[in-house]
C-alpha cells in the first residue's frame, strides 16, 4: 500500500503510520452508525435551572474562584469567512457575466444586504475604502470593495476580524468581543483572562496585529490583564485521502494526499492547555455589550454547576483510588451507582446490577474516573447543529450524547422518528473539566470514540476522491466524557452564518 517514499512522508509530516493505516481500514469497513435510544428532553436528561439556582450555582462559581481555580477560554477561530458571503459571490458571478442589476436584486439575499448596507458595523470601513461616494458606485464595484483585496478583502479574511457589531463611532470584531467576554467571566481572581484562539496558519499574524491594537485598551477598561495565546490545528491530524477503490489518493507527482481532519483536530489543541475550568464558544457566536448579561450569567451559572458536581465526583474518585474495593460497604456503592445513574445519566449495562463487588468496583471507577463537560442546550429553532440525545456506548452503558444526524441511520424508521423528537440542540456552548481529583489533567485523546468519524466524497484534479473526518470535537471527540445538559436561554446563541445575519436586531445596536 505504502512505498518507501510514502513511509518517509508520512514521517517527514508527523503523522503516525498505524493511525494512517486505520484511517484507511475506516473507508473500506465505513464507520458504524451510532444507537440512539431516546431524545434527551427537559427533566429526562436536560436539566433546567431556576433563578434560586442559577443565583446559587453563581455563588458557587465566585466562591471558587476566590479559592483560586485556573480558568481559560477556548475559542475555534480558524472558521473562513468566505461562507457567509455565498450569495454576494454568486452577484458578483452574474454582474461579470452581464446580468442587469434589477435581475440581480431580484434574489432576496442581495437585495437586503443592499437596502441595509448601512446597518453594517463594516459600513463606516467601506466607505473609507472606497474612495469615492458608494452611491456613485456600481452594484459591482461595492461587493468587490467588501470581498476583494481592492477593499475591504472580507472574502478572504477569518470571521474572528470582521467588523460585526457597531458602538457610536467605533465597531468591533468577534476577536474583541470575545475578549470583553474573557474580562466578564473568566476573569481569575488576580485579574489575568486567559484566552486561547485556534487559527488557520495564514491568519494568525493578523490576529496578533489585530490583540496588539486591543490589549492595552482592553487592560485599562475592564482592569484585567490578558494572556491570550494561538495555534494552529496540527499537520499531523489530517487524514489521508483514498480514490473510489479506498487505494490511497495520489496527487500529480504521486504523493499522497492529506486533508484537514474537521474540528475533531482540534481536540489535540485542546489537550495541549491547562486549566480546572475551560469554556468553548465558537467564535461567531457574540453578541454586542447590551446582551452581553445573559450570557455572563449562564456562563458563570454553568460553570459553578459543573465545579458543585465535580466535587461530588473527585471525592468518588479518591476513595475508589485510596481503598480497596473489599473495604467498601454495601452503602457506598449503592449511593455511587445511583449517583452516576441519576445524576450524571450514565445507564449502565443491565448485567452490572447483578455483578460480582470487584466488577461493579472497577466499572465505577472507570466511569467516574473520566473529564467532565456541562453543554448548555437551547430550544430548537430551525438552526442546525447536534441535538442531545440517549445513545449506547460500546461497553454497552447508555449515556447522554450530542448526536449529528450524519451518525444516524435515518433509514431506520425507529431511529428516524428519535431524531424528529428532539426538542434541542447544542449550539457549542460547552464547559469542561479536564483533571482529576488530584489536579493531574487527563490525556483527552483516550476518551474519543473513534468510530464516530465521518466520510464524504470529494473531488481533487479533476478526480474523485474519499475524505475523512475526525470525531467531532463536541460529540465523538467527547463520547467518552461524563455530561451534563443544562437548558440556556435561547438569547445566548447568535450565530453568524451568513452575512445578513448581522442585520439581525441581535446584532445590532441597543
């Protein structure tokens, strides 16, 4: 399968030959579909949290914090704007070809981003490029002054800098916005605000141009000091390619073909950081100051829920690691089995009720001993995203899972109608524990399922090709954690998609 070259190769870019090996055997086997047994829904598998106990688990948040815990925010950023602006291209394509603009402006999506080009917080920015009065120029000539390296270049730019909301005479970008978020609740107790953005290599210098603008502005304003690091998702978590007959693909000069693995790459970034307490929010998802309450209150509500339940488990932890299984009463496990049941949703096998104390010892150990995440889940509105559900792990334990409907089979009448029932998605809002009772951080890589990967077909040179993608860095990334779902206001969630979703009153100024 391999030549001496392709074995240099793959060494020469850090990938593991074992790992490529496997990546092969997943397109010729397919990756199996996942068994979900029901919709989590409200009271059965989705927590919903009160104002008496956001208030408390708020409490419980600060009162950590000022015992010092280490927190960090974790932002993918290396999303390309291009996307949002599919429409814009497709008018650019028409006018160039000679289509009348009044043909244009008949697609609704054009025709708004032009009737409301000034409620863009990227207008004030437009109109300095462009020179010349924008209403002395053609429908053409604008998109190109937004898209193109003759203005504003937003097509070729991350979405973490583009302008997106407005403020009197200033705007922001979501960079800045996540930074004003870092000063509002990740904030430890000695000021620091530690943020980490995933970027795409050709970017990151401008994110650096882009923090060193900001920093000291930012320091002044909210009275904090940042740390605010990037990487980059790493060569070696691409996966190779195979042609229609799953033979590896080979470029022109026959050397293989690696592709970025998908956001489950990102997992080996997130391993890589140290933090009791880590928040991931996907970097579109910000809104401007005047909203920014809710999500400071759920964010901090969230994080004191998870750190009130992590406690409960560390001391499960450390008396199963510190005493031997025959030492345990009765009481204790019947307590640990109906906390890790009940509580944290973790059904286990139908024998396991029936086993022997050392099995039962062990697989409680095994279960406990495991990263924590809490995923705020919002009501399902239309937008798409991983839904939470009941699904069946491989031990044959049933466990709350976010499931994408790719890892469905929607043949299945009875799996398809599960899917229908979802009455809620995750929108990656996530906070996540990722040490033990002991302060040691877990090797994040050995609770992934991976089978839970995903395939597609794609097309290089004019041939067809197989590509791969990792298990997703918020369902088969982190099948193997253990995972709270907590009900968020829907006013938390503002995705920016598309670039008429700026004009969304979310978006806009108070």
């Amino acid at each position: 399968m391999f030549s001496a070259e392709d074995l240099v190769f793959i060494e020469e870019r850090g990938s593991d030959l074992n790992t490529v090996k496997e990546q092969v055997k997943n397109f010729e086997n397919g990756f199996p579909f996942l068994e979900i047994i029901q919709a989590a829904t409200l009271g059965k598998g989705i927590i919903q949290l009160d104002e008496l106990h956001v208030d408390e688990f708020i409490h419980f948040f600060e009162h950590q914090l000022a015992k010092g815990i280490s927190l960090l925010k974790f932002v993918p950023a290396s999303g390309a704007a291009s996307r949002m602006f599919k429409s814009l291209y497709s008018a650019i394509d028409q006018l160039e070809n000679g289509t009348p603009e009044a043909e244009v402006l008949q697609d609704q999506e054009v025709k708004t981003f032009f009737d409301r080009l000034k409620d863009f917080a990227f207008y004030n920015d437009l109109k300095k490029t462009a020179g010349n009065p924008l209403d002395q120029l053609s429908k053409l000539e604008i998109l190109k002054l937004v898209l193109t390296e003759s203005g504003l270049n937003y097509g070729n730019l991350p979405k973490g800098l583009l302008q997106f909301h407005q403020y009197q005479e200033k705007s922001r970008t979501p960079f800045q916005e996540h930074a004003v978020e870092g000063a509002l609740y990740a904030k430890d107790k000695n000021g620091k605000v530690k943020i980490h953005f995933t970027v795409s290599p050709e970017h990151q210098e401008a994110f650096q141009s882009h923090l060193k603008e900001i920093q000291e502005v930012y320091e002044r304003e909210f009275d904090v000091s940042y740390e605010i690091t990037f990487s980059q998702q790493k060569p070696a978590t691409d996966t190779i390619a195979v042609d229609l007959q799953n033979e590896p693909f080979r470029n022109d000069d026959n050397s293989l073909l690696f592709r970025p693995g998908g956001h489950g790459a990102l997992l080996d970034n997130l391993n890589d950081l140290d933090a009791d307490l880590i928040f991931i929010k996907n970097i579109d998802n910000v809104v401007p100051d005047y909203l920014k309450d809710e999500t400071v209150k759920y964010k901090k509500a969230l994080a004191g829920l998870l750190l009130n339940y992590q406690k409960r488990i560390f001391s499960y932890q450390q008396i199963l690691d510190e005493r031997h299984y025959t030492a345990l009463d009765s009481k204790f496990y019947s307590e640990a089995s109906s906390f890790l049941e009940n509580v944290l949703n973790v059904k286990p096998p139908e024998n396991q009720y029936y086993s022997e104390k050392e099995e039962l010892y062990h697989y409680l150990k095994l279960k406990f001993n495991r990263p924590i995440r809490v995923c705020g889940i919002v009501k399902n509105e239309g937008e798409p995203g991983g839904g939470p559900f009941w699904a069946k792990n491989a031990d044959g334990s049933i466990s709350l899972q976010i499931v994408e409907s790719v890892q469905v089979d929607l043949s299945d009448e009875q799996q398809a109608n599960i899917i229908q029932k979802a009455t809620h998605f995750n929108p990656v809002d996530l906070m996540c524990g990722t040490k033990n009772y002991k302060g040691e951080s877990y090797n994040l890589l050995k609770y992934r399922d991976p089978k839970t990967g995903f395939i597609s077909y794609k097309s290089k040179d004019g041939k067809e090709l197989k590509a791969q993608e990792l298990p997703g860095l918020w369902n088969g990334a982190m099948a193997d954690w253990n995972t709270l779902f907590v009900e968020v206001p829907i006013l938390t969630f503002n995705p920016v998609k598309a670039v008429n979703d700026l004009l969304r009153k979310e978006h806009q100024p108070d």
